[in-house]
C-alpha cells in the first residue's frame, strides 16, 4: 500500500532553507536520511529523491547548500567562484557539511543517513568524515578525493587551497573514522566532469577496513556513464538504507 506524504518547506536550525518530506503518521523519532543537490542546483531539483525516501518509511530532508537556493548569500556565489573557484568550492562543502551537523541536532534522529549527488557528494563524504552520528551513507558522482581537481589545474603543495585540501581530505580520513558505517557509491566510469579515480581510490582503502562486513561497502560503476544521475541510483540509495537504516514498520 502507499504511504500518504507530506512535504513542507521550513527554515531549520536557524537559517538553513529545507524541504521535508515525509510518511503522515511518521512518529516524531524516526530516522532521517539528508539529501543533497549539486553545484548551481537547490533543493527544489531534489524532489523525486525526496518522494523515494520518504515513500521508503524516513524522514527525507533536502537543505540548500550554501552560496545556493535560498541561502541569504546565494547572489554572491558566481562572483565568488570566478575569484577563487577551490576556495569558495571549500566554503560551500565544510559549511554545508557543518549545517549537516546543525540538523541532526535540530531533529535528534535515532539514526540518519545522507545521499549527496555532484558537489552534495563531495559534501557527503566530508560530513561522514566530520559526523559520527551519520549511520550510513551514499554518494554519487562526488568524490572523496579534494587534490585530485588541484593537481588537474596545476596545482600543488605550496598553494594555500593545496594545504587546506591535504588537511581536510576525505580520502585520508575516512579510512580512520567511517567503518563499520555501510558506505555506496555510485558513479559513471566515463564521468568527465568527477573523475571516477576518486571513489575507486576509496574502495581500495576501505576494502580491507570492511573485510569482517563486506556487505557495508559497494561501489557500483556504471559502464560508458558520464556524470550523469539514472533512476537505477536513487532506487539503489533508497535500497541501501532500507538494509542499514532501521524503519519502525
């Protein structure tokens, strides 16, 4: 049978823009799986992502991410990104990754999980890295890797973004923290725009980190992919926290 929906747009923790989808008679203490857009998107595209989580028995938050959607700074993003693309790109993740931590306060969930897409994957990978309360997590066309994009425009240590990037890595740090929290990734090999060389990276890394539960860690290639987002993704993520999110039925 399907599931009544509802979906409001609120203001949350203060001043970070939300859609929130989900079952009527959801109870108050449910899990919570956040949703995240990509680079010049808002929280309005994240709609069908919504639906699906929400139909799957979670409480579905979609946030705008900084310097986007209703953000009260959203007019300043273009500038700031023709003046320094890596830093303002920083900015929008650790602080979108930051108001992540916001919102588990504001909802308290007993378990959440987080979906990023493009640059929401990007910010996926840096909010499991920075909260430990994020039970599960899933990306797409993201990658945890920050100096993979410096050294593609001739950048390297010495340049302050080289630095930061080095020090807040995910590639580096998720291996000490994320398992045994399950972790998907999702990504087109052909992907032009994120290089698939990032997640492959991590699977490497955790693989062996995840040899007692192999089953908490999939990476799912999509042959001749670009970056490009199917509907076979969004049916995997919604899978994939019903397996490690739990629902009260």
């Amino acid at each position: 049978m399907s599931k009544t929906l509802t979906l409001t747009s609120e203001v949350l923790a203060g001043d970070i823009p939300c859609l929130v989808a989900a079952p009527l008679d959801l109870p108050g203490e449910a899990p919570v799986v956040f949703i995240l857009h990509g680079l010049g998107s808002r929280k309005e595209k994240m709609l069908a992502g919504l639906y699906e989580l929400a139909s799957a028995g979670f409480r579905a938050v979609a946030p705008d991410a900084r310097l986007h959607g209703e953000r009260v700074d959203v007019w300043e993003r273009d500038t700031k990104l023709n003046q320094d693309y890596f830093g303002t790109t920083s900015q929008m993740i650790e602080g979108t990754a930051h108001d992540i931590s916001r919102l588990m306060d504001h909802f308290a969930p007993p378990s959440a999980g987080i979906h990023g897409i493009s640059l929401g994957g990007y910010i996926a990978f840096s909010a499991l890295v920075a909260e430990p309360r994020l039970a599960a997590g899933s990306v797409a066309l993201g990658s945890p890797d920050w100096l993979g994009p410096l050294r593609r425009f001739g950048l390297g240590p010495g340049h302050p973004a080289w630095e930061r990037a080095s020090a807040l890595n995910p590639l580096d740090l998720l291996p000490t923290v994320l398992p045994p929290r399950p972790l998907l990734m999702l990504h087109g090999s052909a992907d032009a725009v994120v290089p698939v060389d990032g997640v492959i990276a991590l699977e490497e890394k955790l693989r062996p980190l995840y040899a007692s539960f192999p089953e908490r860690l999939k990476l799912q290639l999509y042959p001749n992919l670009g970056h490009d987002y199917p509907d076979e993704m969004l049916t995997s993520t919604r899978a994939w926290f019903e397996q490690f999110l739990s629902v009260e039925s």
